[in-house]
C-alpha cells in the first residue's frame, strides 16, 4: 500500500511569475502575507524544518524526500503544466529525472486548466490560456517519456500512472485516451495508467468515468460532494461584502474597484464524517485526504476555510481511505494524499511552526510499516 502526496513546483522563480506577479514571486509572496481573516483564523502558516526553501536547490529536494520516506510517505504526484508545448514550473521534475535524485517514487498530474489571475481556474484575466482543441498527444508524450522511463515512476502493472487533472476541458476525451495509448505504446511501453481526478469541475459518474477509457479515478479534496453547506451565521456574516462584490461583477467593474473580503467557512469534522460515510465507488477509485485547507492567503473573495489543528481527525480519514482500497491488487493500493506543500492553500505535510510534524506522524502510524 502506498501513500502518494501531490507536489506543488511553485516555490522557485520563473520569468513568467516574474512578468504577471512581480519580479522574484513564488508561492512564498503569498503565503508570508497571509492575515487572520477572523476569531482564531490560523493564519499566516509559516514553515518550520525546512524553512521557506527554493526548488531549485537539490539540497532542498533531498530533505523533502528523506523526511517524506520518514513518515511512510510513498511517493510524490508532480503537478505538471503543459501548454502545447510551453512548459511552466518544470525546473524541478527535470532536476529530478537529469540528477536521478532524490531516490523517492513519483507520478506526475497534468493539471490542464487556463492559468488566470484568480487563482481558481476560471476565465477571467487569463494569463495563459489551455487550448485543448490545438493539444498534440504525441508531442505531449515525447516530452513526458523520460519521466516514463525512469525506474523511480509508479506503476500499475508496468504501466506508468498518468493523471489528469480535469478531463472535462476535452473536446473529445475518448479519441484523446486512444491517442494517448498509442503514443505509449509507439514508446515501448506495455501501456499507460490513466487516472482521471475527480475534481470539483467533474461532473460525470465514476462508471461513466471509466466507460470512457480511463483505468482509475482519483478522488480529489476538498470537493463539493463531501463540503457541507456553511453555517447560517457564517453567510450571514458575509452577507453584506457578498452583495457588494456581487454588484461589482454584475456591473463589471472590478477593474475600477477591490472586492471586499469574504470566507466560506466549513467544519473538518463533519468533512470527516461524510468522507467516511460515504458509499464505496463501484469503479476502480483512488481515495485523497486533505489535513486542512485554507486559501485565504491566494484570494480576498471567495476563501475557502476548513481550519484542522489536529491530526487524529486527519489519521481517523486516511485510515479509513486505506482500508478503501485494502482489497485492490497490491499495486493499485494507492492513496492520495492534498497536499505535501500546498502551502498558500493552508493544505500541507509539511512541518510549520503551529503543528509541527504530527500530520507526518499520523500518516507513519497509518503507512509508515507499509511503504
């Protein structure tokens, strides 16, 4: 069985964060100027062993990797941005694949949406755009067949595990998965994975996920089928920035004006609870846990809190999505784990200065004598 965090490559500069966000910008600027949006809001999440690190240092690659092999982690899930043919953020898979190290399993997740300035995928101020009616699966795949070749990748039966991250962005997904596996195997190889992430944009059912010709889905958190409504004091108390920022949108005049501040508010434990008591997917599905979240640091409107300081809760989920997949074949036992270091998104593994390592350990008393 094995646990697999998503891994976030923002935390180096690049010429184009330079140009849309200011010269020297990585997900540091955002989480450093992170507030308290409210009574008790943890905020800003600052990190404690390995410090606001830069993903271009392999020293800083290494730690991650030793401390994530520590605590029973089994591999990382490298978020990667193709733009036909334009690359953002690569720098640290491609260390990874030329320098061979760190000696730690990984995937990667095409996470194929528009990039805007709002943070939340969604058309408006677009920064660069995902032009799927354009996308050449082979080319994709020529880049993409070192990181498959690479005796370090995950695999299913030989078979490299490839996510995506919003299959609904296609305008044919079924041609582009026969694509895809003749791309694999004009490479040699005995197939490709396919996982299909189940985000909050996926509307389809799991079976029907998988009569596409998908292998797997993986379930992604948090997701609007687990959030439970806020609070009616909660709404009320954004009521008025609400319909302010409202009139804003209707009026477009965003440009001219700053929307006021607001914060969906929901309760972990009951996140918890309705994870667990959910029905099992009668379609092979790959279970994800999130410890918290919290996007404040990245949006002024429209945060999304789901405060979580302890980490019994969090083990109490992700042992319940281990015994999910408990029965599957061993090497699709795989659990998914949001994120190692979605730090501006209050979602990590990583150490910071509030709870320290006990989301690590948590997951060492659940995976840490099974990886």
């Amino acid at each position: 069985m094995k646990a697999i965090a998503f891994y976030l490559p923002q935390f180096h500069p690049t010429p184009e964060n330079d140009r849309w966000w200011g010269k020297g910008f990585t997900e540091w600027t955002n989480v450093a100027k992170a507030k308290p949006r409210f009574g008790g809001h943890y905020q800003p999440h600052i990190p404690a062993d390995l410090g606001f690190y830069d993903l271009r240092l392999l020293e800083t690659r290494i730690a991650q990797a030793e401390m994530a092999k520590e605590y029973g982690i089994g591999g990382f899930c490298y978020y990667h941005y193709w733009f036909n043919g334009q690359l953002l953020l690569e720098r640290p898979l491609e260390a990874v694949l030329a320098e061979q190290e760190p000696d730690l399993p990984f995937c990667v997740c095409w996470a194929n949406e528009t990039w805007s300035r709002r943070w939340d995928g969604q058309e408006h101020e677009i920064l660069i755009g995902q032009d799927l009616e354009a996308y050449d699966p082979e080319a994709h795949f020529a880049y993409l067949g070192r990181a498959f070749a690479d005796s370090r990748y995950i695999r299913v039966g030989a078979k490299p595990v490839f996510l995506i991250y919003r299959i609904d962005q296609f305008p044919e997904i079924a041609r582009t998965i026969g694509q895809w596996r003749q791309a694999a195997a004009d490479q040699g190889l005995p197939g490709i994975y396919l996982c299909a992430v189940r985000s909050h944009m996926h509307t389809l059912t799991d079976q029907q996920t998988v009569d596409l010709g998908f292998d797997a889905l993986v379930g992604f958190e948090p997701h609007s089928r687990t959030l439970l409504r806020q609070s009616a004091l909660g709404y009320a108390r954004n009521f008025v920035p609400r319909a302010f920022n409202h009139v804003l949108r209707r009026l477009k005049l965003r440009s001219s004006f700053s929307e006021m501040p607001t914060v969906n508010r929901f309760d972990y434990r009951s996140l918890v609870r309705t994870a667990i008591g959910s029905a099992r997917s009668s379609a092979r599905l790959f279970p994800c846990v999130i410890p918290s979240w919290d996007n404040s640091a990245r949006r002024r409107s429209g945060a999304t809190v789901i405060q979580n300081d302890d980490p019994q809760l969090f083990e109490t989920w992700l042992r319940d999505a281990a015994n999910r997949v408990a029965d599957y074949p061993e090497d699709e036992q795989l659990v998914f784990i949001n994120a190692w270091n979605e730090w501006a998104e209050g979602c990590h593994l990583e150490p910071d200065l509030r709870n320290g390592r006990g989301f690590l350990e948590a997951v060492y008393r659940v995976f840490g004598k099974k990886s």
